[in-house]
C-alpha cells in the first residue's frame, strides 16, 4: 500500500482519460458475503442462509448492491491506477458513488468487470482534484449487471502542481 | 417485512434505521469485508501522516448501512438504481442514521417507479451522504 507524495498536475493526469484500469474476471464468495452482512449488521436470513436466499428467488446468496464496488478492489493492481497517476492516497475522498442495476448478482457466479478512467478536472483552484472512473460487470452470458461509477477526490492542501 | 406497493404515495417516508456508534473494530473488519484496504481508515499513524487527527470511517460503510434502509424497505431486486454523493467524513464513534422519503412516483420502462431521497446524519446533525435510488414498485 503506498503513501506517495502527490505529484501531477491536472492537465498532466488528464492525459489518463479513457485510460482502462483493468478487465479481470471474480466472484462473490459465499463466506466473504457472510462476513460483509455481519459487519454491517444486515440480519436478513437472505444474506447468509442459502435456503432464505433460494426461497426468495435467488439462486445463491444475493451479492448486497454495494458490494460490487468492492470486488472491483480485487483487481489485480487494486489502487495502482491512483499511484501511476501520482495519485497520495492519504489524501483521497471518496465523492460520489453510483450504481445502476441491470439485475441481482449472487454469490460463486463469475462476474467480469471492465472499468476506465471517465474524467480527470479540478476545482478550487487546484486544491481539490477530481477523478472519475466507469465500471461495467458483466455475467458470464455477458450480460450486463451493473454499470458503477465513482468520482474520487484527492485533497491537494499544498498544491503539488 | 416490505411495504404495501399501493400504499406508497409522493411523500412515503422509509422507517429510520439508526445503527450503534462506529467502532475502530468495525473500521478494520469493514476494511477486510469491503475490500477497501486504504490504511486512511485504520491506520492512526498513516491518518496522522496527512494531517488528521484520526482515522475516519469508509464512506462506503455508510453507503452500505443507507443500502439496508433501501433492501429492508424494498426487495433488493426492485432497486434499479442507487448512487450517493458523501459530503462529510464519519469520524470513529459517529452514529449515523439513515432516511429515506418518496420524492416521485412515475413510470419509466413501463414499471412504475419510486424516487427515494436519501441521507445519513449523524447526532451532532452532520450530513454525511445526500443521494438517491429507484426502486421498481410493480
């Protein structure tokens, strides 16, 4: 895990836009979907019980709807694209987070995601720099699932431009 | 457990689901369980690093706990669309608590459609996330 200084400037990480930042294939696995249910303290039977998850209509343990953005954390480099882009990540916000739902995916079906760099800008005069990122999961029909998009914000309080 | 569809109108408000105060244990297993191993959100040192004075909680988590408000109120394959915009950090001990309220009712796609307005505060009345879902009612 890096904690790197900040270095880029916008107009030099614009020129990462349109950027992949991976295509790799994974599954939900049943007990990482227990132990995520626990830890938020979801108590519905149909996230840790198969029997409750099959008689509400899902062939397996229904993966939770924000859960899809952390499998797209497995990728094999994880946050190397912040660190190539110079990207401190000390100094990184989450700002928004979206999802549009296609249907339910479910625990042990493998999942491809494809994800890229969407837009690179700033705002406040270069203290706050924005980065947006695309992912598309597809099933293995390759039919789409969900389609996330991210916009992260790296705090830049002494301007490293 | 979920609502009466013909029942929710413009204005339906969710039930609140206010959720214990945030733990560092909690930080650390959500790290584990999300796979969202920014050290920012477990690590004093490292949030000291950069100037903070402690670790504060994935923004995700939140996301994650606003998620249970929306699959408790509505099966999780009604919802066609969630996305968040988080406007504050959680810090260690917070206690969020999520709402949601019925902004619209419409068709799109031929499905009848409800738009939720969605937020998690914390005591001190923090807004930590604004956002919004869709979620299919017929």
């Amino acid at each position: 895990m890096t904690t790197s200084t900040s270095t880029g400037t916008t107009m030099q990480r614009q020129r990462f836009i349109g950027m992949s930042t991976g295509t790799f294939e994974t599954v939900a696995e049943r007990g990482r979907l227990r132990f995520f249910a626990e830890v938020i303290g979801d108590a519905d039977p149909i996230r840790t019980d198969l029997a409750a998850a099959r008689a509400a209509g899902y062939d397996d343990l229904p993966v939770p709807p924000t859960f899809l953005m952390g499998l797209d954390a497995e990728r094999p480099d994880g946050f190397g694209y912040l660190t190539e882009m110079g990207v401190d990540l000390r100094h990184v916000l989450h700002g928004t987070q979206a999802f549009d739902y296609h249907r339910v995916a479910v625990a042990n079906e493998p999942l491809t995601y494809r994800s890229r760099i969407d837009d690179v800008f700033e705002k406040s005069g270069g203290a706050l720099q924005f980065i947006v990122r695309t992912v598309e999961v597809r099933d293995a029909a390759d039919a789409p699932v969900a389609d996330l998009r991210s916009t992260i914000i790296e705090r830049r309080p002494r301007s490293a431009a | 457990m979920t609502v009466a569809w013909q029942d929710v109108t413009e204005g339906t408000e969710l039930p609140e689901l206010a959720l214990p105060p945030i733990t560092r244990a909690t930080l650390a297993l959500f790290a584990g369980a999300s796979g969202d191993h920014n050290p920012i959100h477990i690590d004093r040192d490292v949030a000291e690093s950069a100037g903070l004075a402690d670790v504060f909680a994935h923004g995700m988590l939140s996301m994650a706990y606003l998620g249970r408000l929306l699959t408790g109120w509505a099966p999780q394959d009604r919802l066609r669309s969630y996305e968040v915009r988080f406007g504050a950090i959680t810090p260690v001990h917070g206690r969020p608590v999520c709402t949601g309220t019925v902004t619209r009712i419409g068709e799109i796609g031929g499905e009848r459609i409800a738009d939720l307005d969605l937020r998690v505060t914390l005591e001190d009345g923090t807004v930590t996330l604004t956002g919004g879902a869709r979620v299919a009612l017929t």
